[in-house]
C-alpha cells in the first residue's frame, strides 16, 4: 500500500466563479485540469505551491444526481480525497478485508478506473480510489479523455491571480478513535504515521505534497474541520467556514506543516 498517491482534496459547490476568486485570487493557485464527469458533474482543479492541488466539482446534468443531493444536504463543503493506486483490484481487496464495502466501481474507461469508500463507513468523507493510466495524467475525476485531446476541457472562470501562491498542506479531520484513524489512513491507505505539537495524527504519502492530520474527539463528528494552508504572508481568512468552499480555512505555521 506504500505507493499510495493523495493526489487531490475535492470540494462540492453550486458555483465555481467565487471559488476561483479565492483558491486562485487569494491563494494564487495555477490552472490544473478541467473537464466533463460523466454527465453528472463538471470540474476544475488549481495547484498550489508544492503541487498540492484542490479540486471544484459543480452538479451538471438533471437534478437528483449524487451532487445535487450532497449540495441539498449540506450546501457547499469538501467532498472526497482521491488516492492514485497502482492496482485498484489490490487496494479494494484490501479494504474487503479490513471490514469496508466498496462502492461505485467504474472500469468504463481504461486509462481511469475508479472506485469508492462511503462516507458512513470511511469516517465522513468519501475516499475515492483511483487507477489512472495516462502517461501524463492530471488528476482528474473525469471520463476517458485522450490527454493529447484538449477540446473537452472547461475554461477556468477568469479572475485575478495573486502574485505569491500558498501552499496547501491538507485536511484536518476529527476522528472518534485513533484505532479507526488508523485503520483507514494507515492500515488500507498505508500512511506513514507521525505525530504534531499537539499529538495528533499526522498521516503522509511519500510521493504526495498533502497530509492529512486527524485529532481524535470522540464525541464530535467524524470528517473534514479545516483545510490547512502555509504562507510566507499573513492572510485575512474568515472565521468559521469558508463562504466559497464551505470549511474553514487554517493558516498554520512552516514548522507545523
């Protein structure tokens, strides 16, 4: 499980004008990919310094979809993290295993094949595993798509982009134990495992930028509690949970990254 990529953090909203406003006009995140998702979403990706990357997916399509469902229930907020793997039929094995019960399966297209974690069972955030194999994929959610074939991709919505970009450390999650935390991000995903200044977990993949850090409460909710981002600037970030992404956003110091 060691190969194991965390190639993006995925937000669901109904609009992606603001949200580039934000992840490139403040951030100064850089174009990625863009593109169709199988009728029943449309997405854009920006990356960040040291090419951690965040992905805006908006419903398209009739309504009742799975996104239009998530945004109903919810309204804007992150979605899932996608994991590159070298062998899907490996990884779901895995999780079979360990207790889960993969969802979504989807080997229509060759060169992305994916699968699914629900978030009842994947601690509040649907864990998407993908096989990818395309010599220069973009990490994307998206149909199968020739990456030598351009015209299928979305324009970005035109906006400023900040002179200095950040860079996106990862999620920060609550967990109700740390035997679950571990279970998941170590045990299926094969995290290497540390610990912070404030002990929590800290899980990383060694060909990936993103982290993701869990604190263990194990009366609060399981998922996502922040986005968390380093910055040579101060930035004027909200209290409370971002109006374009619908989860706060955490300016943490170089040495806790």
């Amino acid at each position: 499980m060691s190969r194991f990529k965390l190639d993006h953090v995925a937000f669901g909203v109904p609009d992606v004008a603001p949200v580039a406003a934000f992840l490139a006009g403040e951030l100064g995140g850089a174009e990625r990919g863009s593109g169709p998702g199988g009728g029943a979403f449309v997405f854009w990706q920006w990356e960040f310094t040291g090419g951690g990357a965040i992905e805006i997916i908006v419903p398209s399509g009739a309504p009742g979809g799975f996104l239009h469902r998530f945004l109903d229930a919810r309204g804007a907020g992150p979605h899932h993290v996608t994991f590159k793997v070298p062998d899907i039929q490996a990884a779901l094995d895995r999780a079979r295993e360990l207790g889960y019960d993969p969802v979504g399966f989807n080997d229509d297209d060759p060169g992305w094949i994916e699968a699914f974690l629900h978030p009842k069972q994947a601690q509040g955030i649907v864990v998407q595993f993908a096989q990818s194999g395309y010599a220069s994929d973009a990490g994307s959610d998206t149909d199968a798509k020739s990456n030598d074939d351009e015209s299928w991709r979305l324009p970005f919505p035109e906006t400023a982009v900040a002179d200095e970009c950040v860079r996106v450390v990862g999620l920060r999650l609550s967990a109700r134990s740390e035997e679950r935390a571990r279970k998941q991000w170590e045990m299926l995903i094969g995290g290497a495992l540390t610990r912070d200044r404030r002990h929590d977990l800290v899980f990383r993949w060694p060909e990936s930028p993103l982290r993701l850090a869990v604190t263990v409460r194990p009366e609060a909710p399981e998922g996502p509690v922040a986005l968390e981002i380093t910055a040579a600037r101060k930035l004027a970030l909200p209290e409370g949970p971002h109006p374009a992404i619908g989860l706060p956003v955490v300016q943490i110091e170089e040495r806790d990254a």
